[in-house]
C-alpha cells in the first residue's frame, strides 16, 4: 500500500489542507504528531518509503496518514458535496490498512484516530446513510479507545 504514498510535497500540501479543514470541527490527531511521527515514519529525510521497508506494525500509522490525505486532498469537500475520486481512494487504502493487522485485536490510538477522521470524511461526503456511518465508525472508535486507555493504565 505505500506505494500509493504521494510525493513529499504534495503530502505536506494535503497535511496543510487537512489541518486547516479539521481544525474548524475536530482535531483527533494534532500537528506535532503529524510532523514528529507519521512524515519521519513514512516520509524519511523528506522522501516517500521504499514499500518493501513498510512493517505490519506500522499498518495502523499508514491508515490514519491515509485517511489525512484522503481529507485534506481536497480542500472544498465539504462545498463539493462528494469527494474527488482521489478522496475516495485513499479513503479506501486508509481503511485497507486498518484491515492489514485485525482492527479488533490490537487497538491503537492510531486506530482510533483514524475511525474518527473516517466518520468525519462520510459526514464531509453528504451521500445517504452518512450520518450511520460516521456514527457507527465513531462507536467503534469509543469501544477501542477505551480498551486502549483502560490498557495504558494498567500497563502504567
């Protein structure tokens, strides 16, 4: 999947777009851990990652950079009313890699993170039964992220 990464500046340029977009309604991942976590993860030394050095660890991190660009790449998506087809397919790699390691086995903040920016891209995508789902992607985000805190806790 990563070989549908973008070039490094048109991914910084769908980061902008997504942050200035999601910062008027939700913000679940912030511009720190955009820039300090996920770039030098999959964009070292401003460059995108030779697929092959991708691991299944960082499938959960690949979901939600997806599912950035797959807002921030278009940014009047919530005026056009239907997301571009290049929205779209990164909608569907985002939620390709969430599949790559069993979403229900091991949550991550990654993982919800990325369940809550998919809601808020079918919200942004005004096709019917959107509000269902959004709200059922959100669900799923509450149920793994309290497993997700109550875990951190425990582990200390």
């Amino acid at each position: 999947m990563a070989t549908y990464l973008p070039l490094y500046k048109p991914a910084i340029e769908m980061i902008e777009s997504f942050l200035r977009l999601e910062g008027w309604i939700s913000l679940p991942i912030d511009r720190e851990q955009i820039h300090d976590v996920l770039l030098p993860m999959f964009y070292p030394s401003n460059e995108r990652i030779a697929p092959h050095l991708v691991k299944e660890d960082n499938l959960d991190d690949l979901a939600l950079l997806f599912v950035i660009f797959a807002i921030g790449c278009d940014a009047n998506i919530m005026l056009l009313g239907a997301p571009s087809e290049q929205c779209e397919q990164y909608k569907s790699l985002s939620r390709a890699a969430l599949g790559g390691r069993g979403l229900l086995e091991e949550g991550t903040l990654s993982v919800v993170q990325t369940l809550v920016l998919l809601g808020n891209f079918e919200m942004y995508s005004w096709r019917p039964y959107a509000p269902e789902k959004a709200w059922k992607l959100n669900a799923i985000a509450l149920f793994i992220g309290s497993s997700v805190c109550a875990s951190s806790l425990l582990l200390g």
